[in-house]
C-alpha cells in the first residue's frame, strides 16, 4: 500500500493541474449529492430499537398527550384568569388564519366537547353496563325518587352556567345515566382537573387550556410555525393582561424547542470551535499557507461524508451536525501530522514515506471503530457511525494523495510554540516508582468503581426544555388523576370488530379504554338486551315522570330527548358508527394504521410489576402489555447490549489492526493498553462525578477508540524510531499529539457552551475521555515500550519470551515445592547412603525432565567420547546461565556441585542442595578439601565452574584454578564439560526464556598428574584448550539457521518495514550465507543490515563491511546489540570498485 501511495504521489506530483481538476470534480459531486440532503429533528431517533421496543413505541407516541399543548394562565384573581383564557381562545382565532388548530378545549361549550356529549347523550343504551342497571334498579325503587328528581331539576335549572348542562338535564332527568358521564370524564386528558363556569383548572387555581398538534409530536419543523403562533398568542394576552402569567408545554413545543437549540449551540459551537482552533494553528505554525492546507483538509473530507452518505440515505439527524465538531477533532489529525512532521523532514515525498503507517493504520482503526456503531439498533447512531467513517475516509484520501501534491515544504525556522509539556520532566527512579505505585492503585479502584456505572433512559434528562416546560409538565403529572403507574393493555385485531371482541375478552376490572364507548357488535347485543329487559320492567317511568315533571311546572315536551330513548327501537351499529367518539376522545386508544387495529386500555396500578405479571399470564394470543417503566428498561438493555458490542468490536478492531500493522504482539499491546486502561479510567471517573451514559454519549465507546489509538499509534511510532535510529524524535511526535489533543478539545470542548443537555453531556464525556486518553497515550507508551526494550541483556521482550518464563517459573516453583515436601519425608526416617542415592536420582530425572521440555529450547548431548560416569572426576564446565547446573545433575546422580553462597542459600531450592551434598564456595577450597575427599571416596564426583561467575557474552572468561588444585590433591582426573547456547537461553542479568538450541558436549579425561606443580599455567593452558574446542562447537551449532533467530529479535520493535526486510533475509538467504565462505566481503545496499549481521555471526573469520546510503537504515543496522568485529557499517555509497566478494541487495 505504502509503495501505491508513493507511485500515485509521483504521478501527480508531475502533473498538479490534474490533481487540481480531480479535486475540484469530485467535491463537486459530493456537493450536488449533499444538496438533496434533509435534516431529521427528532431526537428520539437516537434511540436503540428492536421488535418489541418498536411495538411498545409505537403505541406509546400515540397515547395520552403526546401531540398535545398545554397551555398555562396564572394570576392573582381567578377573574383575572378567566378573562385571560377567552382572550387567549379569541386572539387565537384572529391569529391562526390558515386554520391549523381546530378544537381548542377551552369551555364545555367547545364545539368538540358538545359534539362528544351530543353523541353519547343520544345512545345512552350502548354505554350501560350491569352495575348501572343495578344502580338504576335501586334508584328507581326508592319511593318518590322521581318527584325528588323532578324537583332537583326545577330547582337547577336557573343555575345553568352552559348549554351542555341544560341539554344533559333534558336526556337525563333522572340522573340514571350519570355514571357514564363521569367515565366520559375519565377519558379526558383533564380529568385530573377541575371546571369551573366551563373552564379548565388545576387544584392551585391555574387556568389550562388543552389543543392538539395536527402534526403529531415530532414533526418539529411544521410545528414549529405552530409554535411560534402560540408564542404570538401567549405574548399578546399578557400585553392585555399583564397581571396574569401565561406558559405552556408539551411534546410539540419541546420538539421544536430542541430543534432550535440544536442548532443555535451547534452554530455558536462551531464559530467557537473554529475560531480558538485557527489561533491554536496560527501559534503552532505561524505560516498561513499551513493553516488554510489543514482547514482545507477537514473542509474536503466533511463534503465527502455529506455527499457519500447523501447517495445512501434521504436524511440525517440534525444533531450530527453539532456532533460534527467532535469527528473535526479527529479528522485534523491527519493533515496536522504531515504537516507537522514537515518541519522535520522537509522533502515531500520523504515525509509522506514516514508518516504513510501511522496515518494509515490510525485511520483504518478508527473508521473500523465509526464503522460499528451501524451495528446500533437507533438510525441516527448508525447515521453518525457512517457519517464519521466518511468523514475520515475523504479526510485521509485527500491528505495522502492530494495535500502532499499542492503543500511546499520548507527548511525555514519558525518561533513556533511547543506542547510536549513533559519535556523537561525528569523523574528519578524513586519518584517513577511512586507514580506506578500511585497509578496501579488508582487503576484498581476505577476498575471496581466504574462496575457501577449504568445508563440513563429517560428522554426528559437529554431533551432540552425551558424552565416554563418543565413546570408545566411537573403541574402536568401533578394532576394526572391516577393514584399510580399506568398500564397500557393493548388488544388488536385485522378490523376494529375483531379488535374491540379482544379488548372485551381481555376483561379489565376498572380499566379506562374506548371499549366501554365503542362495544363490539356482539357486546351491543347484550347491551341492548339489558336495556329491553330493564324497561320491561319499568314500564311506568315514563308515565310517573310526566306527572312529576307537570306538577314542578315543565311543559309536556320538556323531556322528549329522554322519551325518545326509552322508546327507540335501538338497533346493532358497526365500528364507524362511533366516529365521533374514535376521533375525539378515543384517539389515544383507538390505532388504526390500515393493516390492523389496536385498542389500548389503561389500567392504574400501584404495584405496577405484580400486575403487569398476572396480566400478561392471562392475555390472549395477539395482546400485551407495557408501562413507561418498561420502555425505559427496553431501551436500557438494548443500549446496554449495543454498548457492550460496540466496545468489542471496537477493541477487536483496533487490536486486529494494530497487530497486523505493527506485525507484533508486544507493539500491539503497548498500543492497546493505554486504551484499556484509559477506559477503566474514564468509567471510575464517570463513578466519581456521578455521570452515566445515555443514547447520545454512547458514542463514546467508538470516539474513543478511534481517536485514542490515533495518539498511541504515533506515541509507538515515534519511540521505535527512537529505539532504532537513536534520533530524539520523541518530542518532536509528541509535540503533534499534544497539538492534535488541543485542537481536539476546542472542538469536542466547544460543545460545553451548548444549553442543549444531550451534546453538553457529550462534551463533559468527552473531554473527561480524551484527558484520560492523552494521559495514558503520554505514560503507557514509554513505559511498556522501556519494558520489552530496556533490557540489560540488550535484547527486547516478546509476549511469547514472557508467556514461556512465566509458564517456567511457575513450574519450577510448584516443582521446587512438592520435591521440599517430598525430600523432608524421605530423609525425616534416616540419612542412609541408600537413601541419599534414591534423592540424587530423583534429582537427576528431575534436572533431564526440565531441560527436556524447556519451551522453546532443544536440549542435546555429545557424549561422542563414551564416557560412562562411573569414575570419580573434577567437573570442568564453562557458565552460562542458571540452567548449566541442571544440565550437570542430568549427567551423573553422584554429582555434587560446589555452588555460590546465594546458590547455596536459596529459599526456593538451597535445601535440595544441601540434602544432594553440595558444597558452599565461600567457605574456601581449604575447607571443603576435605569433605570433598570424602565424597570422592564414596564414588561421587565434583562439579566446577572455573570461571566462578555466568558469562554475559557466553565467551568463556577466565579460569580460576581451584578446580585444577582440587583435582591434583584429591588424585582425580578433570572432566571437560562444554555447554553451548544455555547463556542464549537465559542471559545473565535477564531473567527472560528465549528460543534456542542448547547442548552438553562431553571432553576426554585429563589425568590429575598432567596439573603439574606450574598451577598457573595449567589453568591458562585449560582455558585456551575450552576456547579452542568451544569455538570448534561455535563453527559447527552457530550456523546461519542457528543465528537467525538472535538476529531477529535485533529487528524486534525497530518498524514495520526493518522487520519485513530481517524476515526476508531470513527466509531466503540463510542457505545462500552458510555457503558463503570468503575472508572479506562488501554488502551494497545493506538496507537495515540483517543481511550483513547474519552474515558476520555466522562467519566470524569475515570481513563484512557493509554500505548504505539512508542515515536511518544506517542508523539502525549500526545500532544493533552485539554487533561482531567482523562487521563494519558505513553510511554512504558503496565505490564503484571494491575489493573482496560484493553482494548487491
């Protein structure tokens, strides 16, 4: 990919007219697709949804006083008020000229309401139940309740404060059918309030007046110019009363509310936003040219997002906009980098070539991460998710093939600010220690504490509302008229016939659904039926009435409306019979979208679960039931379960691709933990300040992963630079993330001025997220990085290295224990020879177990001389590692080993040694003399390392001669043991496991008279013979395969593309070096010098000089550990005329 860019790179280069033209046609394009975008509003549709989330939504915006406005009068005198009110009714009238509002429930006058009770005072018979004939039963019964009756009504009749009382008096004399009024009442959306002289008012004497939005609830744009006729309204009633206070509320005006919140604090974000960034830019840059090239940069890749997504999709959530700033706060990273880095490396193509990885890998693990908030059940999540990964993409494919083409490049020295604030901060070992101690510690607390964090669902804390709303709906909830919870039964059915026979089946003891308004045709029958029957038996009402009512002075027609009930002929009636009572006070309840019907009933309940359990226990097929509660839990668990994806892919995401980029587990992880970390960081922080998420500030989880891994990425990139070439360019790196974090706050940072409370919660979030991040991007990094690299053997770690010794230790320690325990019982019944014999055999099949399935590692011997152990001998052993003394104890079981003190004091394994006979070597050869002849005497022998200490190098060091005195006293002959690759495998001062082939060679037997008296000599002359032999064994085990893998771990966190080079030499050229037999040769075009390195490791009696033009190639070749003698690096061209075999690379 890196090599495409930079050919793509040359062939615009050379022809920037067309590069120019490309670009000008394609945000053309992008603009003409974006100007057929629409903006969506409704910030609702942030919400997750799944099947039965959607169900319950869909009835539920459809209920109560979702569409409905409120409007509130409130004054000192109630006369005041009631004036105010039909002011407010007439002014309207005047006002709203195109007739948007048709009912404005003002006064039981309303035209709607006398339509409603027109209509049921009409057909009484399809109202009553049983417990109403009951009661009329009673009534009736009672002796003189008619005179009484027609008494009252005499007496009423001049206290009519409406036309609608008057009328009802005329259908109801005798007050049988009351009780349907009340549940008429009930169906209400103010039946939690009281009337007065017709109008509607609260317990604390505020005026109400109720009218519905023709547009529903979240149509904000069309109600927004009904909005702004009620704001008209509102402001001239209280020109005319200003002794009265009118507000008002509800889902409509909430909605438009919202819409021009959004985008009064998206705009100002965005002017703060750009404003505070472009001088940010102006002091970092100080060059004009720079600043515009980077403005240019996100304008392109916001055009291209627009007019990707618009060839997609319709429209958007208008909230993205206002987001928006947040992905400017990740896109600018990408030009800021490369422009950044040209301050540095002025060539174009040079700086392009540098910052291709970073960029590119940074930018495909954050488009990932965008990428899968599509997997989120709420549009306007997966709107975001796609419009951020556009943005992203047009973002980076602008900068990687056009900005490099049209920016120039400059050597020029400019007084520019910098912002790696840790600059001058250097910590001593004790205070670095602290500051872990203190960092691990906080790291546990957050992780316990950020368990607790949860998510919150209610809309009313992300939506925006004036404080006028949220009193009213507070007054609103106040007077609701329901002791507890509601539940929302919902019967359906392919027609309202069907649908009405399910509600009825369902049987609601005390529930207020249009069911007891509109009965099913069956129900109608048995209604009618009761009515027949009823009247039967009261024959003579009417004739008693019409002598009561005479005698009280009505006239003989006074009560016809009543008569004609009684005497009607009542027949069944379908569905559309009710229209009146469907479009008005059943519209709530009754949902007819076409396909099929719904009949909601709504039953209060205080133990709202309890209920909701045996309900549903008894539902038939088709019904359910909900509460509020329940739609809230709904979306709590989807979002929780959406979140919980989201943060797994997104962690798979920037881990997989991370690995693949890096090509190392342990570069991964020094990218990937400070995103972990951070993010325990920022849920304890969440804990602490009391924050939760919600369905806006999810988005987080993806922010966050995406722009973290940005930063650690270049803070990862910059240390193996560092570690490579030896250049201190750390700073340099990061300085732009500290710039990028600074850009990044303004932009996210801006959104704390928004009054909005779902993208002021974003910004808190965020910036709380982002201050972690950049925190742990600072401190991770180079500490983990100092951790695999750092090594006082030289050689880095590898999570492989450290999986095997730990795996290793922790078998030694369990094996070290259970052989303690085993010894103590075997020796705790006596000390015998027999005993000690079985111990030392033990101990050898235990040292031949452990090298034998050492991981990683390949234990041979070479015991061509057939020695059979069975003679007493002085062991003479080159030291490597911790493993020689194993490799001892597997030859012979009658070996005891003169160890160091700390050896010999060990907790884990000095018992052991002390039951096998070993001898401490601080107590002097004098005094060990003579407990060693007595072992010699019993058959043992003695193990010796001459050299007294591990070699770091593995080349042998310098005899010491009490092994040669040792064997010229005690009478026996020198064993010379030769080990080979064990101080490869575990290095002195690096208690790490590395991979390699381990070997014992077995010498001749020198006999003890061949000491002599000239002990000095002696011992020289040992020496030279073991560096002689250990270099014969070198010759044959150190071959080019052997090497390979001591040269790869050389290349190990020194780049991508230093690794990609040593894995190919060492694929392709091991059989080509182990040939390769030549006193000097030239290397041209070393590259990063894995060639050259294997080749001298391999044949050390080579001359490698090695040639190579690139300073960081150079740089790092040169830098390598351990480089041999043999091998020299130069930095430049090779001559044309070298002398020695030439290889060309």
């Amino acid at each position: 990919m890196k090599r495409l860019i930079l050919d793509i790179h040359d062939y615009l280069s050379s022809r920037k007219s067309l590069a120019a033209a490309l670009v000008v046609a394609l945000l053309a394009l992008c603009v003409i697709s974006a100007l057929r975008m629409e903006y969506d509003e409704d910030i609702s549709s942030f919400l997750p949804q799944n099947e039965q989330s959607r169900m319950y939504s869909e009835v539920y915006s459809r209920l109560g006083t979702q569409d409905m406005l409120t409007v509130f009068f409130e004054g000192e005198s109630r006369d005041d008020v009631a004036d105010a009110m039909y002011a407010f009714r007439d002014i309207w009238a005047e006002t709203d000229t195109t007739g948007i509002v048709e009912d404005i429930s003002l006064s039981g006058e309303d035209v709607g309401v006398g339509e409603v009770f027109g209509f049921v005072r009409s057909n009484w018979p399809y109202f009553l139940n049983e417990a109403d004939y009951e009661r009329m039963d009673s009534l009736l019964s009672e002796p003189g309740f008619i005179a009484g009756a027609m008494a009252g009504n005499r007496a009423s009749q001049y206290s009519f404060s409406s036309k609608i009382e008057s009328e009802y008096m005329r259908s109801d004399p005798l007050k049988l059918f009351s009780p349907v009024l009340l549940r008429l009442r009930e169906m209400a959306p103010e039946s939690g309030f009281s009337t007065e002289d017709g109008l509607i008012f609260t317990e604390d004497g505020l005026g109400v007046v109720f009218f519905r939005s023709p547009f529903g609830a979240s149509e904000s744009d069309r109600n927004a110019g009904l909005v702004e006729i009620l704001d008209e309204v509102k402001a001239k009633v209280m020109d005319l009363y200003p002794e009265v206070s009118v507000f008002s509320t509800g889902g409509p005006e909430v909605a438009v509310e919202n819409a021009s919140r959004i985008k009064k604090d998206s705009i100002l974000a965005l002017l703060v936003a750009g404003i505070l960034i472009s001088l940010v830019l102006w002091f970092s840059y100080r060059r004009l040219s720079d600043i515009l090239w980077i403005l240019a940069s996100i304008a392109a890749g916001a055009v291209m997002a627009i007019g990707i997504i618009a060839a997609f999709k319709s429209s958007i959530s208008i909230i993205i906009l206002g987001i928006g700033c947040m992905i400017i706060g990740i896109a600018v990273n990408y030009p800021l980098h490369y422009i950044d880095h040209l301050k540095y490396q002025p060539d174009r193509r040079k700086a392009l070539s540098e910052q291709v990885n970073p960029l590119l890998v940074g930018n495909i693990t954050t488009v990932g991460a965008f990428l899968s908030l599509m997997l989120m059940k709420a549009d306007a999540l997966k709107d975001f998710g796609f419009v951020g990964a556009m943005m992203l993409v047009g973002t980076i494919l602008f900068v990687l093939f056009f900005l490099p083409v049209f920016v120039s490049g400059t050597t020029e020295r400019r007084g520019t600010i910098k912002l790696d604030f840790d600059r001058n901060i250097n910590l001593s070992r004790k205070w670095r220690c602290a500051v872990f101690c203190v960092f691990v510690a906080v790291s546990c607390v957050f992780f316990f504490m950020g368990r607790k964090v949860g998510f919150d669902t209610d809309m009313h804390n992300i939506n925006y509302m004036t404080e006028d709303q949220r009193r009213g709906f507070a007054i609103m909830e106040g007077n609701s008229g329901s002791a507890g919870e509601s539940i929302y039964v919902v019967a359906s059915g392919n027609d309202a016939e069907s649908a009405l026979q399910a509600c009825e089946a369902i049987g609601l003891d005390g529930a207020r659904s249009i069911a007891t308004f509109v009965p099913s045709m069956s129900a109608q029958k048995e209604k009618l039926r009761m009515w027949r029957v009823f009247w039967g038996r009261h024959g003579d009402v009417l004739e008693e009435m019409d002598k009561a009512a005479g005698k009280e002075g009505f006239a003989g027609t006074a009560f016809n409306p009543f008569r004609e009930t009684v005497l009607r002929d009542w027949d069944v009636q379908p569905a559309g019979y009710f229209d009146v009572l469907l479009k008005s006070v059943g519209r709530s309840m009754y949902l007819d979208d076409g396909n099929d019907v719904k009949i909601v009933s709504y039953l209060d309940a205080t133990d709202v679960e309890d209920c909701k359990d045996r309900l549903r226990a008894g539902l038939p097929e088709g019904a359910f039931c909900f509460s509020s509660s329940d739609l809230s839990y709904s979306f709590q668990e989807q979002l929780s379960g959406d979140f919980d994806r989201i943060g797994l892919i997104c962690s798979l995401i920037v881990f997989v691709f991370l690995w693949l980029s890096f090509g190392s587990l342990g570069l991964t992880l020094i990218s990937f933990l400070p995103l972990a970390v951070g993010w325990i960081w920022i849920l304890g922080t969440m804990n602490l300040f009391g924050w939760q998420f919600n369905v806006v500030n999810v988005i987080l989880a993806s922010f966050i992963f995406g722009q973290g891994d940005d930063y650690t990425i270049f803070m990862t990139e910059g240390l193996m630079h560092e570690y490579a070439t030896g250049k201190k360019i750390l700073h340099s790196f990061k300085n732009a993330v500290a710039l990028s974090a600074l850009i990044m706050f303004i932009g996210i940072g801006a959104l704390i001025v928004a009054k909005h409370p779902a993208m002021k919660s974003l910004a808190e979030l965020t910036i709380a997220g982002m201050v972690i991040v950049v925190m742990m991007a600072y401190y991770l990094p180079p500490l983990l990085f100092r951790f695999f690299t750092g090594r006082k053997s030289g050689l880095p770690l590898t999570i492989s290295n450290i999986l095997a010794t730990v795996y290793i230790f922790a078998v030694f320690l369990v094996a070290m224990l259970v052989l303690s325990v085993w010894t103590f019982f075997h020796f705790l019944r006596g000390d015998s020879e027999a005993r000690k014999e079985k111990y030392r055999r033990v101990l050898q099949k235990t040292a031949q177990l452990a090298l034998r399935f050492l991981p990683g590692c390949h234990y041979s011997v070479d015991n061509s001389v057939g020695e059979d152990f069975s003679r007493p001998a002085i062991y003479v052993c080159n030291h490597q590692s911790h493993f020689d003394v194993l490799a001892l104890l597997a030859l012979n079981p009658k070996l005891a080993m003169i160890t160091n003190d700390w050896v010999w004091k060990s907790p884990f394994y000095g018992y052991l040694l002390h039951k096998a006979d070993c001898l401490p070597s601080s107590d002097g050869l004098e005094a060990n003399l003579e407990r060693m002849r007595e072992l010699i005497g019993k058959g043992y022998s003695i193990g010796i390392f001459p050299e007294g200490t591990r070699s770091e190098t593995c080349d042998i060091q310098r005899f010491h001669r009490g092994a040669f005195l040792a064997a010229r006293e005690l009478q026996v002959d020198i064993l010379p043991l030769y080990i080979h690759g064990f101080g490869y495998a575990l290095r002195k001062k690096d208690f790490i496991l590395r991979k390699a082939d381990i070997s014992l060679k077995v010498g001749k037997r020198i006999d003890w008279k061949q000491v002599g008296d000239n002990l000095m000599a002696f011992t020289r002359n040992m020496r030279h013979s073991f560096c002689e032999e250990y270099s014969t064994i070198r010759r044959e085990k150190e071959t080019a395969s052997y090497n390979a893998e001591y040269v790869k771990y050389q290349y190990l966190y020194k780049g991508n593309e230093a690794m990609r080079e040593c894995r190919q030499v060492l694929r392709t050229k091991i059989g080509e070096i182990d040939g390769m037999h030549e006193k000097k040769v030239v290397v041209k075009g070393s590259g990063y010098g894995a060639y050259a390195l294997l080749l001298a490791l391999t044949h050390p009696e080579t001359e490698v000089i090695a040639y190579e033009a690139d300073e960081d190639k150079f740089l790092t070749a040169s830098r390598c550990v351990g480089v041999p003698s043999n091998l020299h690096h130069v930095n430049g061209e090779a001559p044309a005329e070298a002398e020695g075999k030439v290889i060309e690379l």
